[in-house]
C-alpha cells in the first residue's frame, strides 16, 4: 500500500495514526494538512493547533470518507469560500488519490 508522509515531520504514517487538518474562518479554508494525531507522553506532536477543522486519515482513507471530503469542499466553495495555499491540498489529494488507485488495483487484480 502506499504511504501517508507527515506534513510536520516528514516520517511515515500508518492509517490509524494519521489526521488531515485544516483552517476555516468565515469565507476561507486554509492550511491543509496530513500529518499524525497528537500523541501525550512524548509521542508525536505534528497536529497543528491553529487548525480548527479535521477528519481521521482511516475515514479519508475509505471511499465513502474521500467522497464525502470532496463533498465538502465542493459545498464550501458553492457557498462563496475561498480556497488559500491550494498547493498544500493538492498534495493531501495526490497521497489520497495514489492510496485508493493502489487499493482499486489491489481488488481488481487477477488472482491466480
């Protein structure tokens, strides 16, 4: 399967332990960001806290989750947001897209 690279501190990310963060004000949705869930104890600490939007990386993950995210933002801008640092969403979507290519492959594949 593919990997979730963290945003923050650039190590891998397992399914469980990722979060996709971002900015939203009034009319904005800023700072996208992949990276892991905040950890006590010493673990990670990668999460953003001038974000005040996420969704789990497993939920993002399934197709059910990825669509309702591009659901949303698709809500959003209908609604007149703007959309600031596009690049850094793209990048969440391009980690995203090669995840669920990789699992479409993976139930399409000729069992021999």
């Amino acid at each position: 399967m593919s990997i979730f690279i963290c945003d923050v501190c650039g190590g891998e990310i397992a399914l469980h332990e990722g979060i996709l963060t971002w900015s939203r004000t009034n009319d904005t949705l800023s700072n996208f960001k992949l990276t892991h869930k905040n950890e006590a104890g010493g673990g990670y600490v990668c999460r953003p806290e001038e974000n005040n939007r996420f969704q789990d990386l497993y939920t993002l993950a399934l197709l059910s989750g990825y669509l309702a995210f591009t659901k949303y933002l698709l809500e959003r801008w209908e609604n007149g947001f703007i959309l600031k640092d596009a690049e850094m969403l793209e990048k969440v979507m391009q980690q995203l897209n090669m995840h669920m290519h990789e699992k479409l492959l993976l139930l399409t594949e000729d069992e021999d």
